[in-house]
C-alpha cells in the first residue's frame, strides 16, 4: 500500500513538471512558426513559409550592429568572468575554511541579489567613476553577473580533486603557475569551458543592467528586441528570437555535453 502510495506520489510529482514545462514552452509553439510567416501583421498559423525576415536580419545595419555590440560585450566580459572564476573556484578549493565559504557567499551573490538592484547599484557606481554608457561598463557588470555561473561549475569540477598532485610537483621544482597550468586546467576545463559557455549565454541574453547602462551606438540584441516590441510590434523579433533561442539550446546542450564527458573521466571505471 505505501509502494502504491510512493508511486502515486512520483507520477503526480512528474506530472506537475511536465506541465510546467508545456506551460513555459508553448510560447514557442506561436513565437518560431510567425518568425517563418511573410505577413507584415502577425497571424496564426502562417499564411506560407518564407524567410523574409530572417534575410532583413542579416540586411539590417541596426540588427548587425546590435549583433557586433552584443558580440563583443559577451566574449569580453566571458573572458573576464572565466579567467576570475577559476583562479577564485582553485583558491577557494585549496584553502577551506569559514573565511572560504564567506568568500563563495559573495561570489554568488549577483545570482541572489535581484538583478534590478544591481543594476541600479552599478549605474550610479560608474556615474561616480565616469565611465557610464562605456563598454568598460557594460562589459565589467555583465562579468559580475556571469561570475557565479564559472565559480558553480568550475567548483564541481574540483570536488574530489587530489592536491597533493600540485605539491607534489612543487617538490620536483615546478613553479605555482606551471603546476596550475599543467596539472590543474587540463582537469578542471570540462568546467571551465561549461562554465564560460553558461557565462556567455547569461551575458549575450542580458538585458535588465544593460538598460541602466546603455548609451546610443551601444545597444545589443536583447535592448533592440525590447526597443522593437515598445516603439511597435515587428515581425522581425520574432527570427531575432528564433535565433536567439537556437544558440541558447546549442551552448546549454554543448555544457551539458562537456559536463557529462567530465563526469565520464573521474568514474571509477576510470580511476581503477
């Protein structure tokens, strides 16, 4: 009777989940089939397939350049939040501690903080440094906001991780930096690539900071979309988000992918 009851349990658990999930994406079901409609005005279903405004996409100087703008912010502020994130995730492994955990608390805290808090918080920050409406800033608040998703995954992958392998090779004379680039990244960058992939993919989907920070000639695929469905309703947002939608599924499938391989090198099969 309590198997029955178990089991009872686990299917209405599992299919709350699943209507959860039809419920978040049925939005799709209308949003990619209009991206492939000639219509000006939006009807569903399509009249006939075309792709119209895909092709204005690719011929449009404003798309282009909101796409160059969120381009060059994602990779920079990738860059900055991977490289921070893992010499942050190996220090913070190495040296366990209260003090350790504090630090992961303050790492993590772009993630609890409500985004419009920061993104107020960062504006008056770099009104007072007069960099606001630069890249520099837009840049530096997308790293902060991408931080916790390396620190997360780059800290997985150090679960387990034996360091008597670094201070092993500090006795046979290799330097601190040559033991970390030698020993360390090649057994951390499963997560450290997952990691960047989910920091790219939280930067170039931004949009909350970059309204507060934003300066004409800056604005990004996201401000465009969000501009285009205040001014008025245009077709062409919804290929933009068709677009946007078919990069998020290829990054969010490649981490898994290279989480998974991760998990594959420290099985036990392996390790014995």
């Amino acid at each position: 009777m309590k198997l029955a009851q178990n089991d009872a349990w686990i299917f209405a658990f599992r299919a709350l989940c699943a209507l959860i999930l039809l419920f978040l994406l049925l939005p799709l079901v209308v949003i990619v089939p209009l991206s492939f409609s000639p219509d000006k005005f939006f009807s569903f279903p399509p009249s006939s397939f075309s792709l119209k405004w895909y092709a204005n996409i690719f011929t449009s100087e404003r798309w282009l350049r909101a796409g160059l703008n969120s381009l060059l912010i994602s990779v920079c502020a990738t860059v900055i939040a991977t490289c921070l994130g893992t010499l942050a995730s190996a220090g913070l492994a190495k040296y366990r501690s209260k003090a350790s955990n504090l630090v992961l608390g303050l790492l993590l805290l772009p993630m609890l903080v409500p985004i419009v808090i920061t993104g107020v918080g960062i504006f008056f920050l770099d009104a007072y440094l007069g960099i606001a409406g630069t890249y520099a800033s837009i840049i530096i608040a997308q790293a902060l906001v991408g931080l916790p998703f390396v620190v997360l995954t780059v800290t997985a992958t150090l679960q387990g991780f034996d360091h008597t392998l670094i201070r092993a090779a500090l006795s046979l004379g290799a330097s601190p930096a040559k033991a970390f680039v030698s020993i360390l990244v090649p057994i951390i960058m499963p997560g450290v690539l997952a990691g960047a992939l989910f920091a790219f993919a939280i930067s170039f989907d931004e949009i909350v900071i970059t309204l507060f920070l934003v300066s004409p000639g800056k604005e990004t695929i996201p401000v465009q979309i969000f501009s285009g469905i205040r001014d008025s309703i245009n077709p062409e947002i919804t290929a933009i988000a068709s677009l946007l939608l078919l990069i998020s599924i290829l990054m969010m499938a490649l981490a898994g992918l290279l989480l998974r391989g991760r998990g594959k090198l420290n099985s036990p099969v392996r390790d014995a």
